[in-house]
C-alpha cells in the first residue's frame, strides 16, 4: 500500500529496492508509481502505527498529521516515510518483509532509518 504526497490516493503496490532507485509499482498491472532515487532520499522513518510520520528536518518535505492511516477504528500498521527535498512518498510494509526493506534500505541509502514509537 502506498499513499502519494500531496495526492493522498492509496494503491496497492509493490516494492523493489534496484540500484540507483526504489520504485513502487501498481500491483494490479505492474506500472510505475513512483521512482525515488536513493540519492535523493532527505529522510527515512519507519513506525509502527495507527498513522504514519515523517520528520521536521531541514531539507525534507513537510509530511502532513493527518495524512493516510486508519484513524481510531484500525489497528497498528508497519509505515515507512521517505522524504525528499520536495515531495515525500508513504509505504505500508507487511508483517513480514519489514526488517528486510529496512535493512536494504539502509543498505542502499548509507544511512539509518529512523524508527519512532507508535500510539
């Protein structure tokens, strides 16, 4: 699942960590979504959370509160929030690729993932 900067549309989507890039593809026919270079990555943060976050750091998009998530009504969710200069892209991990994504991620990027507590 995906959710796109200021678009806010959610998608089903698919994710490969290829050199260079991250590219989020439609699962439903495989098209590009989106393709973040790692170069370009400002800021990394993962949660587990009702809601996804992003961070306030000089040089990252501004992530909005109330953007995606399942409110009051849905449980914890695997988020991860990449930020570029000018846009950022959010990303529902599941259960069970969420260590590998993080550590190809840091992998790829150089740095860390920022992980923060969840509510």
């Amino acid at each position: 699942m995906v959710f796109e900067g200021s678009k806010s549309r959610e998608v089903d989507a698919l994710l490969s960590l290829e050199p260079g890039n991250l590219i989020v593809r439609s699962k439903s026919n495989g098209a590009v979504i989106r393709t973040v270079p790692y170069s370009a990555i400002a800021a990394a943060t993962y949660v587990r959370a009702r809601k996804p976050r992003g961070q306030a750091i000089p040089g990252a998009s501004n992530v909005p509160d109330d953007v995606g998530g399942s409110g009051i009504f849905g449980g914890a969710r695997h988020w991860l929030t990449l930020q570029t200069s000018d846009d950022y892209v959010i990303i529902r991990l599941d259960d069970r690729n969420v260590n590998g994504v993080l550590n190809g991620l840091e992998a790829r990027t150089g740095n860390k993932v920022t992980r923060t507590q969840g509510n």
